[in-house]
C-alpha cells in the first residue's frame, strides 16, 4: 500500500531535520515539542515548501490557526492602532485573526463561548471587564489568554501593559517643570487598572514635589467626556493651570471644549494625554502626550501566546514595557 504523500511529506522532512516523523506531526499539530525541535522542523519544511493543511489539523488538535481578539471599546481610537498592529504580526506568522468587540456595558463572559467555538489557539482581551470564570475557562479548555492594556493581579490570566504609573509621573514632572502648579486630572473609566496606575503616577509625583491635585474627575474613555469635563476644568474655584487625561481621545474633548469656553492652549492651561495615537499630531490638536510602544506590546503579547501554547512561561505572567513623553503645542506653546 502506498502511503499518502502528507505521510511521506512529513518522513522526508524528519530525516532532513534528524528528528523523528512524531515531533514533526507534534509541531504541525500545535502539540509540545521542544523550541529547539521545533524550528528544526520549520527549517526542513520551508526547503521542501510543505504547508500542513490548517482544516485538517484542526480536525486532529482540536485547534485552528485563528486567534481571537476581543476589544471593549473599538470606539477609542487606540485599540484599531493596536489591531492593525497584532493583526499584521499574526498574518506575517501565517495566522489569522477572529475580532469579537464587546458592547458598552457588555462583559468577555458574553463573548468567550463563541470564540472557544472556533477553536481559537490563542485569545487576546483588551479593554473589557473581565471575570475570573473566564480566565478559569480558557485554562480548562487550554487556550492562552492575555490582556492587553489590562492586567487583573490574581486572577491567573497573563497581561502586557505600559508602564502606566511611570507615565502618570512623567506628565507630572513635565507640567511641573514648565512651572505649572495648580494640577488636575481628568481620567478614564474609575476602576480600570490603567486610570488608576495613571492617576497614582501623577499624584505621587506632585506629592513628592509639595503640590496636590486641584482636580480630580472620572468619566469614561471617550471624547464626550473629556468635552464635558472641560466645563468642571473652567468652573473649578481654584483655577486649574494644567490637566493630565486618561487617553489621548479625553484630551482631544478637553481641548475642543476649553477652546469653546475661551480659554487658551496652553497659555491658560497645558493639556498632556496618554497614547500617542496617530491624530495626537494632527496641527488642531498638537497634543503632548505619553506614547504607548504598540509594536512592542503586540510583539509581547504574541510572544505570551507562544509561550503558553509550549508551556515555557508561568501562568499569570505580567510583561510591562516603559513609555516616552512626546512634547507638543499644547503644553510648551511650540
């Protein structure tokens, strides 16, 4: 009987790689190999040109080649900067991208049994509420789970974020250092870890230098919000000077709502935001602002999928990368 020619494939390229035909079908399959193993393999099948047809191995390994990323807030402009950052990492890699977005005031609870029904082989949450049933399902079923942007201590489920208090204390020493002194913050969603990291950032580093917050408002990560918190900023008895946002889009509605109430950027107060996204250096915003690294965000979060799927990094896994401040008209005038 002749053997199909997938089996004699996959013979040929064991002996080319010296390992056995099992770890070939093992690194094919999605199975545990060795990395060392595993590239070997890669290396033989890219000389021979042979491509495991993805259908029938998710058939076999329970898995396809899809990884599912579920945003909360697809509105904030953040979030397709860093989709069209993993998606193109994951097409590079010969994967594929499933997007599930969460409605406002919806949960991950609502969206995860769908995505587990595609035998996704990774999933990436960002900006969403998150149970721990979730996080206790995806470990049951074995598929890795990151947060993105996000990260719950305790709760099992891995996370890559910016360093988000760092950023809060930079903003602070940046307005300081512009001799700015009567400072407010105007946040995101209260609650969240990254408004809460941001605001403690920035209030420990006024506090360091004998100043507190003048202001200190919550909302949401929207641009309606910042619009309205602009009012708060002008009606506020001791007159604000400057204000540290949660993201760059509450920023944008700061400015837009204090130039409607007559007041000068940055003349009458600086504005900084956090993000960095595309439109921060668009000339009517002219935003300083704390730039996240999304290439290297999608880059360790990619990595932790990686990881988990060979069981080479521990289960809860924090990867936390530094931010930049990028200055701009609306703090130094220039």
């Amino acid at each position: 009987m002749t053997e199909a020619p997938g089996v004699l494939r996959q013979a040929d390229i064991a002996r080319l790689a010296g390992v056995s035909q099992s770890a070939v079908s093992r690194t094919f399959g999605g199975g545990r190999v060795a990395e060392s193993t595993r590239q070997k393999v890669l290396r033989a099948a890219r000389e021979f040109g042979y491509e495991p047809d993805a259908i029938a191995r998710s058939l076999v390994t329970g898995q396809s080649n899809l990884v599912a990323i579920v945003l909360g807030d697809i509105h904030n402009p953040f979030y397709p900067y860093v989709l069209e950052e993993l998606t193109r990492r994951l097409t590079a890699e010969g994967r594929f991208v499933l997007l599930f977005t969460v409605p406002r005031g919806g949960k991950v609870d609502d969206i995860l049994p769908q995505a587990l029904s595609h035998r996704v082989s990774g999933i990436v949450v960002g900006s969403a509420e998150l149970s721990s049933h979730v996080v206790d399902l995806c470990r049951e079923r074995e598929v890795p789970l990151v947060l993105l942007n996000r990260y719950l201590p305790g709760s099992g489920a891995s996370g890559v974020q910016s360093d988000n208090y760092g950023g809060g204390r930079l903003a602070a020493e940046h307005l300081l250092s512009l001799g700015r002194r009567r400072l407010g913050f105007v946040g995101g969603l209260a609650g969240t870890s990254t408004n809460q990291e941001r605001r403690r950032g920035f209030q420990d580093a006024l506090t360091e230098a004998g100043h507190s917050l003048v202001l200190d408002v919550d909302g949401s990560y929207s641009y309606e919000w910042g619009f309205e918190a602009a009012g708060r900023i002008v009606s506020e008895p001791k007159a604000v000077d400057a204000v540290f946002c949660g993201n760059d889009i509450v920023a944008m509605g700061v400015l837009d709502g204090l130039r409607q109430r007559g007041r000068r950027v940055p003349d009458d107060i600086a504005v900084v935001g956090f993000d960095n996204i595309p439109s921060a250096s668009w000339p009517s915003y002219d935003l300083s602002t704390l730039r996240q690294p999304v290439d290297e965000m999608a880059r360790a979060t990619l990595a932790i999928l990686d990881a988990a799927q060979h069981e080479a990094g521990p289960a809860g896994r924090l990867e936390e990368l530094p931010v930049t401040l990028v200055t701009r008209g609306s703090t130094t005038g220039a």
